[in-house]
C-alpha cells in the first residue's frame, strides 16, 4: 500500500464496491498521471468481490483506474466523493454501474462509446480490408463530432471532457489517438476549449497547463507548415480563438474568450519602441471611432520591462494585458516584427490575420 492511501489522518475519497465471478483476481487501483500509470493500491478478491480504497483529498480532478488484466473501468476523482462501482469479471469494462458520480457516468458513456467504436474499426479490417481505411476516418470524425458537440462543448470543465480529449482506438496494431492536434488543427478548438475552462475552474493546475502546452505547439508547428507551403492564413470557417488569460496593470485576469459578441482587435504591441507613442494614438482613433457600436481593443504587451509596460497604459481605455509566460506565442510565432493583429468577429472567430489585413477601418466596419 502507498503513502497515497496510508494513515487516517485528513479528508478522504473513496472508491468501493464489488466485483463478481472474480475470487483469487487482483483488483489493481491505479492513477493515471501525465506520465503514465502507477499502482496506488491493490486487494486479491474474495468470493464476495468487495473491495475499497481509499486516498488524500485532492483540489482538482484526477484519474484512476480500476484494473483486472486487461479488463478495466476508468474512475474520476474530485475532492473527497465516494465513488461506488458493482461490476461482473470478465466483462467487467463493459457490464459495470457507477453511483455517487455524475462525472463516472458521462465518463462509462464515453468508454462504451469508445468500446464501440474500436469494435467497428476491428470488424471492418478483418472483412473488408480493401475499404477499411476510408471507412475508418468517416467513422473517427463522426465519433468526434458526436462527441465535442454532446460532451466537450457542453461542459468543458468536466473531468469527463478531459477524458474524452485523450480517448484512443488501436488500428493495426499502434494506438491512435481520436482528437490528435498534432494530426488533424481542427482538433485545436476542442483541446482550447477544454482548456480554457480548466484555467478558471482549476487555475495553476498542471493538468490544465498541459492542455495549454499541447494547444500552443499544435498551432506552432501547424503554422510552421503552412509557411512551408507558402500560405499562412488562419481561416475563419475553421479556426476559433485560442485563449489568452493575461492579467492587466492591476493584476486583474482577463480572457479574450470572454469578449464574445464584440468585435476584436488582438493587437501585440512594444511600448518601448520608439515608433509607439504615434501608433497608440492611431488605435485612440480608432477606438474612439468605434467602441460604442461594438469594438474592444485587446491589447497584448510584449515589452521586457513590465514596470515601463504599467505607467506606459495606465491611461488607455482599452484592455491592456502583459504576457510573461509565452502564451502569445502561438499567435506571434510566425511574424517578425511588432505589432501584430487579429480581427476577432462576434462569434469569437479569427477573420483576418496579419497578412490578410490592408485596411483597418474598413475591414473593422464590414465587421461591425
């Protein structure tokens, strides 16, 4: 037994239940960290199947599994729930209950789903071989649409929408992974969403930080082959806004995904050029033009000096924001010089980059 589920001192959480037809099997219970699995604890089940466990009280969601050989049941964890699982060996993965926990439910509805669909993919590269690749990928995508659409969109600060981003199927026999950004950039959006949710219900959360770093280089490396073919352009049918929670002069946290229903200037910017005084009084212009029909200035600093940064926007209206992480980066990575802009539309969609935007005030009034 680990030091995870030793003494009783301290809050708890619980996993218990019963698992028939299983006497003499070791029931492992498992974490599921960043970095792989580890056992946490284990019980040999007697001719009742009962077992619990037990574990420290934790901040934000983990994952767990409960594990007979290969048959297994993926459990959530938030806090100090008590998670009560009956199941049947050995079809225990499949034919189990879970009560005491929404998340587990949606998280058992998206397990069989994947179960499904792993079925399927087996069935077509045994009997029909010759189609079984493009039947496959129409397969994947709708499982993916059902799935952003139903589970991740509605409810992205989920346990069980973290699950469903890192869901997988074995085709020919190597893992794939069914929302793969490094595969497909569409898959962008439901990693970004996901993460975003995780940043304010889970701040500092290493789990959310990840989603973060897969998001951002994602994005890097598709913009990087973009540029290799010569066409760097961010379309506004497929890609949404990546999010940038950035703390103001204040120390107040701000999010460009909150800004939805306004039109958006993202605009990267170094106050310390020389060139700034007179570009800043170019966006006064045109704020004051255009804010009361519907236009926010996000404004995002670049700048070494983050002192020079706060007396320089201690006077303008519009959002002002200081990077020290290097998330802008999956913004910025392509370009060469400051400043750089976006323009966001009300549904919180990039329309125009850098490269596409010749003239301002006229492309801000067509969006207006």
């Amino acid at each position: 037994m680990t030091a995870l589920i030793s003494g009783c001192a301290g809050e708890k959480f619980h996993v218990e239940g019963t698992i028939g037809n299983a006497q003499d099997s070791v029931l492992y219970f498992e974490h599921n960290g960043l970095t792989g699995f580890t056992t946490v604890d284990s019980v040999k089940l007697d001719e009742k199947g009962a077992f619990s466990f037990a574990g420290d009280k934790i901040d934000n969601p983990e994952f767990y599994r409960l594990r007979i050989a290969g048959q297994i049941i993926n459990i959530a964890i938030d806090s100090t729930e008590t998670v009560k699982v009956t199941a049947k060996y050995p079809q225990m993965a499949t034919e189990y209950d879970v009560n005491g926990s929404y998340e587990n439910e949606k998280i058992k509805e998206l397990a069989l789903k994947q179960i499904n669909l792993q079925a399927q993919c087996q069935a077509l590269y045994s009997h029909q071989p010759e189609v079984a690749d493009s039947v496959v990928e129409v397969l994947v995508q709708t499982y993916k649409e059902d799935v952003a659409r139903n589970y991740i969109y509605k409810e992205p600060m989920k346990a069980y929408s973290y699950f469903a981003l890192f869901q997988f199927i074995v085709v020919n026999n190597e893992a794939r992974l069914i929302f793969n950004p490094a595969k497909d950039p569409k898959d962008n959006k439901v990693f970004g969403a996901v993460a975003t949710s995780w940043d304010s219900f889970y701040p500092h959360s290493e789990r959310g930080q990840n989603l973060h770093n897969i998001t951002i280089k994602s994005m890097r490396d598709d913009r990087i082959a973009s540029a290799n073919k010569q066409q760097v352009e961010i379309r506004a049918e497929e890609t949404g806004v990546i999010d940038l929670p950035l703390r103001d002069n204040r120390g107040k946290m701000h999010h460009l995904t909150d800004l939805k229903g306004k039109v958006v200037l993202l605009n990267f910017h170094v106050f310390s050029l020389p060139e700034s005084p007179e570009y800043i009084m170019k966006m006064r212009e045109l704020y004051d033009t255009y804010h009361a029909r519907g236009l926010e200035i996000y404004m995002v600093s670049l700048d070494e000096n983050a002192h020079f940064w706060k007396e320089s926007v201690a006077s303008l209206p519009w959002i002002n924001v200081y990077d020290d992480t290097g998330i802008s980066e999956a913004y910025t990575g392509a370009a060469t010089a400051t400043p750089i802009i976006y323009l966001i539309d009300r549904n919180n969609i990039v329309v125009k980059n850098p490269a596409q935007i010749k003239n301002l005030p006229k492309e801000i009034e067509a969006l207006l």
